[in-house]
C-alpha cells in the first residue's frame, strides 16, 4: 500500500536517498567498532574491549533505526554489504598495530564525519523536503554520535 504521510513521493525519495547514506555509514562505523573490539590489544585491553562493546551496542540500535525510518518513509533499505560499501562516505580501517589509541582515533574521526553529514542534513530535510519528522529524527541521531564522539575523545 502506497504511504500518504504528507511528503511529496519525489521528497520522500530524496529524503530516502539520504538516509540510505547514513544508514551505510552507520554500518560501516559499527563493522569498524566491532573490529576494535575484538582486535584490540594491549595493557588497557579489558577496559577498552568493554568501552567498544557498548559503543558498538549502541550504533547497531542506530542501524535498525534508521532502517525502520526508511521503511516508515515506504521505501525498501540497502541490505548488502555492497551497497553500504557504495554508499558510505567512510573508508575501512586498515591498521597494522591494534591499540586503544589508534582504533578510538579512527573512530573518533569516523563519528566527526557522521555528525557533519548529519547537521548538513538537517536543514535539507525541513526545508527542502519538508519532512520535519525525518529532521527530527536526524538531530537526535547527531545529539547521539556526538555523545559517543565526546566518551571517545575523552580517552585521548
């Protein structure tokens, strides 16, 4: 059944295009946060091992929901590891020594990136396309990763 929530089709599509964006960047972030988890090495292993798990606890929430955020918009989500991979602004992490510092580096840039494509968005998201929903929906996700940026900025 056809969504009649008050967007435009073509708003809602770009809105959808949008957030399949961030729904790839949030996969992306969450596969490297896991990385860190399990790879991790060193003397603060144990403390560290447990910080990403609840980092990367939190993101796989973000994840389901921004997919459901699609959904709610009528449209179907990126499922494949190939289309994150196609649509993520982040790179994968290629690290040859696996220490806190480095992992929570990456990471810590990786969020900076998420929250700069997220502010951007917000304002497209009201104005141009005239869904106050998915903008706030945005914001909080942005009020989130830079609560997660700060614990991750904390340890450096």
């Amino acid at each position: 059944m056809k969504t009649n929530i008050g967007i435009t089709e073509r708003n809602s599509q770009s809105v959808v295009t949008e957030l399949s964006k961030i729904l790839a960047d949030e996969y992306v972030l969450y596969t490297k946060t896991r990385n860190a988890h399990w790879n991790l090495e060193g003397p603060d292993f144990y403390e560290k091992h447990k910080f990403f798990e609840l980092q990367y606890t939190q993101l796989d929430d973000f994840i389901d929901r921004v997919a459901e955020r699609i959904r709610t918009l009528g449209f179907y989500t990126p499922a494949t590891l190939a289309s994150f991979l196609s649509l993520t602004q982040l790179t994968e992490a290629h690290r040859e020594k696996n220490d806190s510092r480095g992992f929570i580096s990456d990471l810590l840039i990786d969020h900076e990136s998420i929250i700069i494509k997220l502010r951007e968005n917000i304002s497209n998201f009201t104005f141009e396309f005239h869904d106050a929903g998915s903008c706030d929906f945005i914001t909080g996700l942005m009020e989130e990763h830079e609560k997660m940026a700060w614990l991750l900025r904390s340890h450096l």
